[in-house]
C-alpha cells in the first residue's frame, strides 16, 4: 500500500510538470531564470543648449538669453528677459550587473510622485508589454527573460492620462496622437542588452513640450499695484508624438496660454510653471494686463518677437526700472547731475549740486576708506570706474567726451546769473535768458557759490613716464575753458559727471 502511494504521488507531480510546462509553451511565455532583473534609475531633463540628435525633429537647440526694453510711461522702463536654463548632464543610458548605481543631481530627478511608464519592445521591434511605476515608491525593478530589448519610457509630468500602445504594433509606427501642453509630456528611448543577473537602466526622460516661468520684479523702484493676468503664445491645440523618433506634429489652432500667477500685488510677481506647445519660432508674444505700477493707470502691454523652442525650460523676467534720464550735448548722453556716493548708493546729484569726490578710477570717494595709492591705478579699468555703480550703462567721460562738449554751445559763467543760486557754465545753448526759462534742459557744471571752480576727473591718464598723473578739467570763473588741459596728481579727488556708454 505505501509503495502505491509513493509511485501514485511521483505520477502526479510529473503529469503537473508536464502540464505547466505545456501551458508554458502554449502562452508562448519563458521561464525568467531566478535573479535576472532590471532596475530603474529615471530622471528627467529639458532640452540642452546644444544640437540635439538627428531623429528629434524640431528640436534643435536653445536660444542664447533674449532681452528687450519695453518703455511703460514716462517714469518706468520694463527691461524682459527670456533665458534658457541649462540641462543637467544626462547619466549612462544602461548598465548590466551594476552594483550600485548614483542617483542623478537635483536638478536631474524626477518629481516623486510622477508615473512613468515602461513599453518594451524585442530585438524585432514588436511590442510586448507596458510597465507602470511611480517615482519614490519602492525599488522600480522588474524580472525580465536576458536579452537585446528597446525600452521607451514616458511619462505626464502633471500625471494627466496618457493614451496606451495597441498589442501588435511595431516600434517603427508607435504614435501618441492628441497630446495637449498641460499633460507635459516626457519621453527616452534605450537600447539595451539585458543580461543574466541585475542590470541597471538609466534614463533621463525629456520633456518635449515648452515650459516658461514668468517673474515680474519690481523691488527695485516701486510695486506692482495690480496685474490682471499675462500670457505666452503661441501654442498649439494638440501634438502627436513618435515615441520612436520623438518627432513632433502640431496640430490645431493656436492660441495664448495664460500664466497661473501667484500673487497680483508686490514688489515681486512670480507664476506657476507654464507649458506650450510649440514648433521652433522666432515669434513669440508675451501678453501683460491691466499692469499697475505704484498706483499707475493700469495699461496692457504686449511684446513679440521672442524666439521659443519645444522641450527648453525658460524663465522669462521683467524687472522694473526708472529710465536713465541725462541730456544729451555734444554728441553724448551726460548724467542729470553728479555722481554721489551716500550710505553704499551711488546716484546723481541735483543739477546745481556738487557731488562727491573721487579719486582717479576708484570706486570709493574721498572719506570713504584710504587714500589710494597712483600705483594702483595706473591704467584704467571699467571694473573700477564707480559711474558703472549707478548702472552699467553709465562710465567716466574720456579727455575726447570732454572735448566734444567743449565744443558746443554753451554759455560762460554769468555771475548775474544763478541756477538756484548756484553759478557755473551751461551748456547746449548760449542764450541765458533761455536757459534761465528752463534751465533743466540744458547741461549745468555748477560752481561752489562764491567762486570757487571745482576739477572734474576723467578716465585718461595723463603723458608723464610713472603715470602718477590724470587728465582733468576746470569749470567756473568768468571763462569757460576751451580744452581739457588740467593734468593733476591722481591722490587729488575732483568731481564726476558721468556720460552714457
């Protein structure tokens, strides 16, 4: 009796390999050998300022950054921005049996969260299956039978639907058809030869859809007051990817996308991130509303002309600015005033008004820090040159500026004349009783009042051998000077008036 048992219960467990194995063959299904697995390792990048492969049609690179200045009214100037952001390096596409594998940088991970899928197709091209994980859950790996595979990973970066692959389609014909911006569509592809044991696939998945952020600062002179919304454009309805080439085919209308803001009121605006659909263009506009600055009357403004590429990642800034002002005389913008220097700001003095003064290309005034030595400043350099701290656009006069103004119009120091009881030397005109109408048009080297003619410094260094000495120029007294002769120490401190670059 227990000899029966025995050989019955052989019986069975054979008919049961056997059927198992059948059922194996029939489903057309392998046995995965113990331990062969793939592990994913997914980031996510946007398009590099560089080329980018053949097969991404419509994808070539990103735009050095755009800026523009867009007047507002007569007291603010916008200056708009729209720069790329660099792409993080992508890590290998594959690696077989890697121990240990790093994780991609910051700026390189993919959002936790966010599912991605994995469609595999065989050595043939045939589709087999689609995978789904979601970053920061437990390891993403999967068991798989060794050998040459293509692997696409996508994914929705806002977690929105994406459409399925059909059973039977070929990876030379596999299409999304119907995307739309919002659903921040990502996208690799890796070949990749899986081998007995743990492997590890890396992928950065890139977003083939255009995203811009939008910062309006107005910190630096006053607030916004209110803004009733800003837009991008242009975007397409809808997009139809190849997920084997990443080619892309826009569809539809076109139409503005708005910016989902943050705030409407501050010295800082900022939004949420915005995506476009867009083919390659050079005309691109950029919607504001119902902008209000300081109370301003709210004003639409509206700026074409920007040049936009799918799959780049941009920051499109405005920041806020008073207009530079200055007159121009003699061929050259001058500064409103002279250049002062209170508490760390520098700005420009009142008309009438001496300003501080300064040595000889340095960015400190007298009575601020030591007293510089000519041998640290023996030939001139813009990084020194302390007109440049009201802002870029401003530097210290030549000997030949000097000269050219000197050469225009302008009137003699008329002692029975004063602006605001100040005397000096106008220029832009010789006719006083004008200038006294309105004396703010015209160019004004004021005079300490009784007398006294301060320097003004410029940014050549005079002719002697050890270059201790600097070019300079003497206003006031009965007679306006004819040419920039005064040569003087360089420790001496004079005046500034700044001119425009």
């Amino acid at each position: 009796m227990n000899k029966f048992t025995i050989k019955f219960g052989f019986a069975s467990m054979l008919a049961c390999a056997l059927l198992i194995s059948s059922c194996s063959k029939d489903n057309n299904s392998a046995i995965v050998p113990e331990g062969t697995t793939v592990r994913l390792n997914i980031g996510q990048a946007f398009a590099k300022t560089g080329p980018f492969k053949a097969a991404s049609a419509g994808r070539s690179y990103a735009s050095a950054t755009q800026t523009v200045e867009i007047p507002f009214d007569n007291q603010y100037t916008l200056v708009a921005s729209l720069t790329a952001q660099e792409a993080a390096t992508p890590g290998l596409k594959a690696s077989s049996r890697a121990a240990t594998v790093a994780t991609g940088s910051e700026q390189q991970a993919l959002k936790p969260g966010t599912v991605y899928y994995v469609a595999i197709f065989d050595a043939a091209g045939d589709y087999k299956e689609t995978k789904s994980f979601t970053q920061g859950n437990t390891a993403q790996d999967f068991a798989i039978e060794k050998g040459k595979y293509t692997f696409v990973i996508y994914a929705s970066g806002s977690n929105k639907t994406l459409p399925s692959i059909a059973p039977g389609t070929k990876l030379s014909a596999v299409n999304f058809e119907g995307l739309t911006a919002d659903q921040d569509f990502m996208l690799d592809q890796v070949p990749f030869d899986v081998k007995e044991g743990q492997n590890v696939l890396n992928a950065d998945l890139e977003h083939l859809f255009t995203q811009v952020t939008l910062k309006f600062d107005a910190s630096a002179v006053g607030t916004v007051s209110s803004i009733a919304g800003a837009t991008i454009e242009p975007s397409n309805a809808a997009v139809d990817v190849n997920l084997n080439t990443s080619a892309l085919t826009f569809k539809g209308t076109v139409n503005p996308v708005a910016f989902k803001l943050k705030n409407t009121t501050g010295g800082v605006i900022n939004s949420d991130s915005t995506f476009i659909a867009t083919a390659a263009t050079a005309n691109g506009l950029v919607g504001l509303k119902g902008l209000s600055i300081g109370g301003s009357a709210a004003k639409d403004i509206s700026k074409g002309g920007w040049n936009l590429k799918p799959g780049v990642k941009y920051v499109l800034e405005f920041k806020l600015k008073a207009p530079l002002g200055g007159l121009n005389v003699g061929g050259h913008i001058w500064a409103p005033g002279n250049l002062v220097y209170n508490n760390g700001k520098y700005s420009f003095a009142a008309a009438n008004q001496l300003g501080s003064d300064w040595y000889y290309n340095w960015l400190t005034p007298a009575g601020v820090g030591a007293v510089p030595s000519y041998k640290e400043m023996l030939d001139y350099s813009v990084d020194r040159d302390p007109c440049k701290m009201v802002s870029a656009e401003w530097r210290t006069p030549t000997k030949e500026d000097y000269n050219s103004l000197l050469a225009t119009s302008g009137a003699a120091t008329d002692w029975q004349y004063k602006y605001n009881g100040t005397e000096g030397v106008f220029y832009g005109s010789n006719n006083l009783q004008a200038m006294s109408a309105d004396p703010t048009k015209y160019l004004f080297f004021p005079s300490i009042t009784g007398g006294t003619s301060p320097y003004w410094t410029s940014s050549n260094i005079a002719d002697n051998a050890d270059k201790s000495t600097a070019s300079s120029l003497q206003f006031g007294g009965y007679n306006k000077p004819n040419n920039v002769s005064g040569v003087d120490n360089k420790s001496n401190a004079f005046q500034i008036r700044c001119v425009r670059n």
